[in-house]
C-alpha cells in the first residue's frame, strides 16, 4: 500500500471541496488502487492544521484541528508531505502567492497539483522547467473546464496526435450572461446584478466579462498541449460587455447566437464575442457549462464538455489529477 | 531509447491504417517521448511478413516484402516482438480468430492493443484476468466510438470518480440512415441501399441496423468502465429496420428526432430507438458522428464526440493505447 501525504495550500471553495472528496474516496482509492492517500496539512490566512498520520477531514473543514500559528510559506518549506495541492484565489497580474508556494514544493522535490491559473499562465515555461529538473509532477487539469477533460485528455488519449486548433466556450459566467440575454431579451447590466445576485458572477465582474479569464486558459492550453510559447499578454481579447439585446435579436432572426469563444491555433489565439450557428453544439451551451472542439491531425475532431466551474467538480479533476501521479 | 517491436495481425483497413500512421508519426514519438517504435511483423490470410529490424512500411502496405508461409497463429507463437496489434475481422459469435490470437500472445507475455469488439463482448473477464496474471497490457480504446475517447478518458481522466451511466449514439451506420430519413423523408430500404453503395453500410446490414454492434460497444464499456459483469446476450436490442418515415416526421413535428441509443447503467443495459429533443447534442449528431454523455459522481455529466469510424480514426486510438503502454 503505497502512502500519499497530501497537503492543501488554499482552503477555500476548491480547496475544501477537495478535502470532501479525499473523505468520500479515500476507502475506494485504497481499495481498488492501493493507495493510501492521507491529508496531513492544510493552510490558508487563518494559519496551518498539521498532522503527520492524517487530520480527522470533518474536522479539519471545521477548523476543529489544533491551529498552529505557521502560515502556508511554512508549511510548505518544513512540512512532511509527497504532493502539494495549490488553490490559493489566482492572480492574474502576479501569479502570487501560487507562484512562490509552487516553486518552493518543486524545489523540494515534491508533487504538485494546481487549479491556480495566474501561476500557469504567466510563468508556464519555468515551471514545467523547474519540475522536470526536481523530477517532480506539475498537473494542472483544474485550471481549464473544471470538470471537463481536456489537457489530460489530450496529453493521454491523443497521445501521438498533433492539435491543430482548440476553440471553446471557457468561460461559464458570460455563458449564463449571454444565454439569459438572449433567451430573455433583457440588457447586460440587469443580467449581471442577477447573475451577481446568485453568485455567478463577482461583485468586480471585469476577470469574467473582460474575457481575461478566457485569456488565461487559452494560454495554458495552447503552452500545455499546442506545443506552443505563448504569453498570457499576448492574447487578443474582447469581452462581452458591448453585448446589445439588439445584437443578439438580430443573431438569433438570422439562425445565430452570440458566444464568448477563445480559439488557439499556431500563429492565433483570441478570445471574442462570435457568431455561432444555432444548430452547432456550442449554440445549445447553456448556463455555466464549458465545451470545447479540439482539431487533431489523426482523430480528427473531437469535443468535448462538462461543467466549468464548481467546487466538486473542480476537486475530481484535481482528484484525477493526483491518482495519475501515483498510477 | 526503448524499443517497441510490434506485429499488426489482421492487415485490412484498420491494420493498414495503424502502419500508415507508424510510418507517419515514428520519427516524432521517437523525439518526444523516446519510444522507438517498429513494425517487424503483419500476417493476415496472405502470409506473413516478417524482419526483426523492422519493415518497410511503404513495401509492406503493398505487400513487396518477402512473404513467408506461416500462418498469423505462428508468428503469435514464435515471432519476436513485445506487442501485438490485432485487428482482424470481427466475429460477434464466436470472437474467433482474435480470442485465440489475443490469449496466445498474452500468454506469451506480450501486451495487446486491438480494435475487435467480439472477444471483449463476449470474453471480457476471461481477457482481462489473463492478462493481469501475465502482468501484461490488454488496452481496446478503439473497441468503442472509433476516434471518440471513452475508456481511457474515464478510466485515466476521471479517475476517482464512480461512473454511474453512459448513453449515447455509438454506430455511424444507423446514425447515417436515421439522419437522411429525417432530413428528406425517404424511407428506410431507400436510404439503406444508398448507404450500401456509399460504402456506409454493409451488404449484409444487420450487424449494425439491428442494434448488434452498438450493443457490442455497450457491454464492452459496461465491463470495462461501469464495474458490471454482463454478457453481451444479456443486452436488450431492438433496431432501427421498423421506423418509418411517419414516424420520423410525427416525432419532428413534436420537437424530437429518432436516434439510435445505447444505455448502460447499474440494472439496466439497453439498445433502442429513442425520441431525443432537438436541443439535445444527441439531435445534432448528422452522419456517421458518435456521441457519449457520461453521468459521474463527482465530474457531474461529461459528453464526449468524435468520428466512430475510419481507419486512421481507429488507429488513432490504437496507436494511443500504443503509447500509453510504455509511458
């Protein structure tokens, strides 16, 4: 029975998520995979609970557990652990502080498994980099679609294929803004206070509806799994805030929707408003779910989706994420 | 460098396939993942042919190299390789010749990749704790949705998760016929014989119009990824012979189009007609397209497309199943 020591740097919405997950299959994983996976550390702002043989996980999501006064930056550097899960909130201008913690658990040679993008997207050269050196995993499938397999899927199941192009709906938010607009007729700015109102949508709403956090994806991927050397700056981006009731009449009368699409292929990548035929499978994407059309030179097209966004979804890709490590 | 000797048993248009795109990808999978990949044998009716260095692929497509007069059999006994591809024609009675090919080479301790549904629908324990005890690979991606990812996908991608269903359209044929019903209201014999001369059906169509092969698929992903023990008789069929145009134009009136649907689930394992909602994603599948919603406990409901059918497609999976052995 091979023991995995797992600590979460982060422990909010994704982070406890992940937790709820490791309570609800750690017997399963045990059972059917031989491993043994234990949570030993979690930190976040209020500070840090450890236990080298395993915290008790109710507990633990209670903040019940003996809290020591060592913030994440320790835990990381003095802890006892094989795999660090990162999911700090992302920040797309710094990549901090998901970027130092990450380093500093490659540097020592431990796993990591990440649904930070910030991080990702600007520095994904130096980090693949440092984790080949420490002979370490950096997985990140968390980082794109939620639930939805993609980086994985391509990386394994389309092992030997070259992608062409990846264009997708990325973003659930602008979804569920610019299916409620157009079902309903009804103006951007009174489908965002709704969409804010169920949080949906952030009070500063500008990541989602800028298309930055479309931007930031589409980065990852196209490094990740287009072979490509691309900057997260270097995106071309239009968000939907320009978006008339209007426009989205006149789509509609002529057999269209408008989605929010990013699209990556050698020499482009963009994210913007489209026009989408209303027979196309992106054209039936409603709410928060995310799809994506990924062109491979041998299968072909492929698609693809799932749900965006989430706490337990987010926490079975990284769930996925840490069993393929270990497998 | 690692070395990987393969023998393709089976050389019609998926074995070809597979050698046309081991002859395209060879030098890349050489560079990226430092695999060398070889071909040192194929052996269908014709013969064998046979070089331990490799063949050259181009002479082999033709059949230019030096043919021996052994049987597929022999060379699976006697030939010196480390992986077998098997891709003879299928046989959904008796799984012959490829349970005797894939059992002879496990036994041997070589792993196997194959694209041939009858062993595994009716075999798939018998195969599957054979190749356990010879620690030995047995991988069959192909065996389901041609270039459409489904086993590996759940099995590596959502890894942890439980799968509670899978439904979908998983034969090109019907899926043909189904469509350019609905699309021109010809009836079925009409479209059946075009579908023939378009090489889109067989001259004997019962293995697809009657619901056999989708059932196949079925009981190979119930095995293989539901964790259920059924055999491929247990399998509800009814075809798609009986639907007529009137039924086809009723249902569009009432918002619906007629699919052929293949579902498994824990108790339940069925392949029939069904009524889908025009904004379903099942509904937009036009042609030969394969289709996959998949219900899991933590990644929520995931859909999966792509073409289920063509001899690259298919041996874009196998080569896939290839890689993933020796990765």
């Amino acid at each position: 029975m091979e023991q995995v020591k797992i600590i979460i740097v982060g422990f909010g919405t994704v982070g406890r998520g992940l937790a709820e997950v490791i309570k609800r299959k750690k017997d399963h994983v045990k059972e059917e995979l031989g491993l043994d996976i234990r949570l030993v550390g979690v930190a976040d702002l209020r500070g840090a609970m450890v236990d080298a043989d395993g915290l008790d996980i109710d507990d633990a999501l209670e903040w019940k557990c003996e809290i020591r006064d060592i913030d994440s930056l320790q835990l990381i550097r003095e802890g006892e652990y094989d795999l660090m899960v990162e999911t700090t909130p992302s920040n797309v201008e710094t990549g901090e502080p998901a970027f130092t913690h990450i380093k500093e658990a490659l540097m020592r040679g431990k796993h990591v498994v990440t649904s930070n993008k910030g991080p990702l997207a600007l520095y994904y050269r130096e980090l693949t980099d440092l984790a080949a050196r420490s002979g370490c995993s950096l997985k990140f499938e968390a980082t794109v679609g939620g639930a939805m397999p993609i980086i994985n899927l391509i990386r394994n199941n389309l092992a030997g294929n070259r992608i062409l192009s990846i264009k997708g709906i990325f973003n659930g938010t602008c979804n569920y803004i610019l299916t409620r607009m157009t079902e309903e007729g009804l103006p951007y700015s009174y489908v965002l206070s709704e969409a804010q109102s169920l949080g949906i949508a952030e009070a500063d709403p500008s990541y989602d509806v800028d298309g930055i956090d479309t931007a930031e994806k589409l980065t990852i991927l196209a490094n990740a799994v287009l072979g490509m050397d691309v900057a997260y700056n270097s995106v071309a981006v239009e968000g939907i805030r320009r978006i008339t009731p209007d426009a989205l009449r006149l789509a509609l009368d002529k057999g269209y929707v408008i989605k929010l699409i990013g699209e990556a292929r050698e020499g482009k990548i963009e994210v913007a408003p489209r026009l989408i035929p209303k027979d196309h499978p992106f054209a039936l994407m409603r709410g928060t779910l995310n799809i994506a059309e990924i062109e491979a030179d041998l299968a072909g097209p492929i698609t693809v989706m799932g749900r965006g966004a989430g706490a337990i979804e987010a926490a079975s890709a990284i769930f996925s994420d840490i069993i393929s490590i270990y497998r």
